[in-house]
C-alpha cells in the first residue's frame, strides 16, 4: 500500500507460517499497543487492592495474557463489522478482511477459538471477577456500532477497555467495587475518550466521507481543549482513588510524571500528522505504566 496505514510490514509476525500471519494481523498481534492499553487500568487497580504480591502478581499474569487475548477477540469483532468501511479508509483497507485475505467464516472460527481461550483465564479468578468479566462482552459487542449511531463512540470504547479497572479491583480484593474503584474506573474511562480521539484523527477525514463519527470530527481543530478536561479530570480521579484506598502522599506526588508526560500529548498534537497522531497515542503506554508507578509507590 502507498497511502498512510498503521499495518507494519516487519516484525514478529512475519515469522510466523505464511497460513497463521492474517490472522495475526487479524487481532492485532503485529501491533501490542491496544493489550498494552486494555491490560494497564487492570494493573493500576491490582496494584491498589491487591492484598500480598504473590495474589498481585498471579494475576498481573492473568490480566496481562487476558488483555492479548481479549484485544484480539475485540479487533475481530470490530472487523466484521466494519469490513466494508474499513475497504474505503486508507489506513485500514489492508486489513486481512477488507482485502478479502480472510472470509468472515474464517474471522468466525477464530474467534471462537479466542473466546475459549479467554473463558479459560476468566476461570482463574474469583466469582466477582468472573461476572464482570461476563458482562464485559456487551460494550465489545456494542463499541463498533456505536460510530454509527453517536459522535462519542471513544466514551464507548472508553468503558469497554477501563473495564480492567473494575475487574481488576474485584480480582485483587474480591468485592465488586469500592468509590476508589469507581475512581479508577472512572479515570481509564477519561483517559481512553482523550487519546483515542487523538488515534481518530488518523481517520478523521476518511470517516467524514463514509459518515462514520467520532469526536476528532467533533471537536476537530478543538481537541486541545478536550484533552485538558480528559487529562485534567483522569489526574485529578486517580489521586481521589488513592487517598480512598489509603495510599500515601509519595504515590500521589509521582503522579507528577503520568500529568507531564499527557501535557507533553497536548503541546505536541499536531491533528493533521497522522502519523504523529499514531506516536502520541502509543506513548500513552508509558503514561500507564508511570500511573502504575505512582500506585505502587503509594503502598510503601
């Protein structure tokens, strides 16, 4: 392909036997961001509740393994039902089904094969755990038809990927949920609407075309602004998460460093890069893990 597209040419992947790579492609193993991303609310809210590091660590395994597989199973779903849309947008028209590599059968078995997998690690944890982890499959369902119906499907998309946060508190101290992790909760959710409206506007003008929503159309050269209140309020609710759970003030003081590295986000964003677009929205790898940090930092 010439034009713009987030599929890499190298990597792992291509070492894999030619039949196995569209699949691959598929889920996404080309490209951990998005486990990445599902994965860290998860350890924000383990690293919280957990009662002792061999029960934290034990499910930071869990989480971690869960989050590949689960990504994998959502970016299945969300390309079978965005196939056809996918076909008409640069960056995603090389996509093992808008090319035609794979069939829809075969994006289906693959999924259920995923699914089984995920029910196998659901099975490790506790009972509260395993509900949320249930319910969990409405908003991946749900999330790929929300751009068609609501300028705000990165909300959606919010509370499907901070749903490691609940999860991961239930998980860690076996109750279904605490204002800390509705805190939580509520802090993935902000940070997912923030730097998935960046991802958006790698697609902004394409999905202005075909009539897909998002809130890079909406806010557009205003996203500025609607980072500030995401990144604002998501620093602000983890430190109301950590002084409910009875962290100390050291922790809260490292969340210093997850608040300048989205400041960075904000100064930097540049909406008619595309490509630096794709580079902000990777870092906020680090900023997770910087949150990470803080957490852990307050339990000493």
């Amino acid at each position: 392909m010439n034009g713009f597209t987030d599929i890499r040419a190298g990597g792992w992947v291509r070492h894999l036997p030619r039949w196995m790579i569209p699949y691959a492609i598929l889920a996404r193993f080309d490209r951990p961001i998005g486990a990445w991303l599902l994965f860290l609310p998860g350890l924000w809210s383990i690293t919280l509740a957990a009662q002792n590091t061999g029960l934290a660590l034990w499910l930071l395994f869990l989480f971690a393994l869960g989050a590949v597989v689960m990504r994998g199973a959502g970016c299945v779903v969300n390309d079978l039902w965005d196939r056809k849309m996918d076909a008409q947008v640069e960056r995603t028209r090389g996509r093992p089904l808008a090319s035609g590599i794979l069939k829809p059968i075969d994006a289906l078995v693959f999924l259920v094969l995923l699914g089984a997998m995920g029910l196998i690690i659901l099975s490790q944890l506790d009972f509260p755990a395993r509900i949320l982890g249930v319910v969990s499959l409405a908003p991946v369902i749900i999330y790929p038809l929300a751009k068609r119906v609501t300028w705000w499907p990165q909300v959606v998309l919010g509370f499907t990927f901070g749903w490691a946060a609940p999860m991961g508190y239930a998980a860690a101290s076996g109750v279904f949920w605490s204002w800390s992790s509705l805190c939580l909760y509520a802090a993935a959710i902000l940070w997912i609407l923030g730097y998935d409206t960046i991802y958006a506007h790698q697609d902004r003008e394409d999905d202005a075309l075909i009539g897909v929503k998002s809130t890079a159309r909406l806010f557009a050269h205003n996203t500025r602004g609607l980072l500030w209140v995401c990144y604002g309020g998501m620093i602000a609710l983890l430190a109301a998460a950590m002084v409910l759970a009875g962290l100390n003030i050291f922790g809260i003081l490292v969340l210093a460093l997850p608040a300048a590295l989205l400041l960075r986000q904000i100064f930097e964003l540049d909406v008619n890069n595309p490509a630096l677009c794709l580079k902000l929205f990777k870092s906020n790898r680090e900023v997770g893990l910087a949150v990470g940090l803080a957490m852990l930092v307050g339990q000493f």
